[in-house]
DNA sequence: ATGTCATATCTAATATGA
C-alpha cells in the first residue's frame, strides 16, 4: 500500500496536475494539503472519476485539507482537540480497512509560524503540542497510525541547502525541532529517514530566486509512522519530477509503501 | 535579488499568507 502527502497549493489550480500524478503514482492513500477552498468547491467529482473516496475538511481562501482513499474511508475526524476557538482546517483522520489490516490516517498542515516573533509562533507551538498529545492518544491503540503532511519543520541541517538561511525561521528554530523529537520521542519513526540517510532529500521549492534551479530546497513534508505501521515500512519516494511540470506546486508528493 | 504564486476584493491594484 502506498500512502501520499502532497501540499498542492490549491486544489482548484492544481486538479490536473493532481489527476495527471494520480494516474501516474496510483496510491492507495492522499494526504492533501492547502486545498484553499470550502468543502462545497472542492473537486469531488473528477477525483472520484478517477477511483478515489474523498474526505474534506476545506475552509475558505486558506489551509485546508483532505484524504483520498481507493478504498472506502472510515470514522472521519476533523480538527485537533486542545482549542475549541481554532478555526483553521488544518487536520483531518479517517480509517481504512483492507484485506491485510486497518489503517488509521491522519492528514495535518501544520501552521507555518512566521514571523517568529509573532502570535503566529505560539500558535505553531501550541499546535503541535495539541498535535502531539493526539498522536499520543492514537499510538496508546498500537495500531497501524500513520501521520502524513506538511508539517512546516526542517527536522535538521542535512534538510536544507542552505541551513544557515533558516535559522531564524519558524519552520528550524530550535524549539520547533525540539517538538518535532518530541513527537519522534512516543515511538514515531521519520519514514524517509528510516530508509535514506542521505542529505539533500527535499519536498518544497520556494517559487522565488530560482530555489527550484538551483536546488535550494527544504524537507518539510513528512509521514511519522507508529511502531505497528514502521514494521511494514518497504520504501520512500518523493517524487521530485512534480516541481517541474507546468504550473506546479512548491511542494511535491512523498509516499511511503507498506507492506499491507 | 526588491526575485513568486494564489487568494480575495468595490475587476484593478492591493493586501495577505506562504
């Protein structure tokens, strides 16, 4: 089973290009994020004409997320708890049930946080707190749980060209990566760092000053896995080729394969 | 490099978020 995340920047600009990788990739399992749009816009149909159940939890303009499942999708969960005032569509989880297993799947974009000296930052912070609490409620099932997205976090240097020019960056301050290990710390695994070591693995391309040229790119896109789920772990692939097709997202599909 | 892109709004230039 190939499960996906993939910040698309809009689903709206995005559908053929999404249906173009849909049909190329053939995963079983999306996390989309930055879909900018209400559920009501969303592109249901040709995504189903293309084999897919959909679930969306949109929000107007901003964030905005979804799952895309060949098979049927399960006890659909929007929002984390921890806030009952956060608006933001930013988390969506829903199960699936296959012949060799259920899977537990859920889809975040975490809030990106800068300026750093901002509301925002508390924000992204208080988030993945309400993040990690969550993930430790989920992992107390020892099922197969996986947490798939943008997560806005440059885990370590060897995830950016140039580490130097994050530093002062929400997405690489260092309490940012010391809540990332936090949510490693319950027994999470990093399922591209479980199969390549490797430095200059990157998910996102800043659309400015040519960083897709010259490779200046970043790792913030991520799939964390439970115990249950990195004992089937096969392989990782971010499939880089995306960033230079026509009209592309800043960021590209990684997908993980489970032996399900 | 002040470098891009997508959204919304008093449809044209600007504000916002990333």
């Amino acid at each position: 089973m190939q499960i996906a995340t993939w910040n698309v920047n809009s689903i709206k600009t995005r559908l053929e290009l999404l249906l173009r990788w849909l049909d190329e990739a053939k995963p079983d399992l999306v996390c989309l994020q930055e879909i900018k749009c209400v559920d009501e816009a969303f592109p249901r149909a040709e995504i189903e004409a293309a084999g897919y159940n959909v679930a969306v939890h949109g929000q107007k303009s901003y964030n905005g997320v979804a799952i895309l499942s060949r098979h049927p999708l399960e006890d659909v969960h929007v929002r984390l708890g921890g806030d009952e005032q956060d608006e933001h569509a930013r988390f969506i989880e829903a199960v699936v049930s296959t012949e060799a297993g259920v899977v537990r799947l859920g889809g975040l974009y975490l809030p990106n946080g800068n300026p750093a000296d901002t509301p925002k930052y508390g924000y992204k912070l208080a988030w993945m707190e309400r993040l990690r609490a969550h993930a430790a409620e989920r992992l107390a099932h020892e099922e197969i749980f996986v947490l798939a997205g943008d997560f806005n976090v440059i885990p370590a240097a060897e995830d950016a060209k140039r580490p130097a020019a994050w530093v002062h960056d929400a997405l690489f301050l260092p309490e940012t990566r010391a809540a990332w290990r936090r949510l490693l710390a319950l027994g999470m695994t990093d399922a591209v760092r479980a199969c390549d070591d490797a430095a200059g693995l990157f998910t996102f391309w800043d659309y400015q000053a040519g960083a897709w040229q010259k490779n200046d790119g970043i790792r913030i896109d991520h799939l964390l896995l439970s115990p249950q789920a990195a004992d089937r772990l096969v392989g990782v692939r971010i499939d880089k080729h995306v960033r230079a097709w026509e009209r592309p997202s800043d960021h590209v599909p990684v997908v993980a394969e489970l032996a399900l």
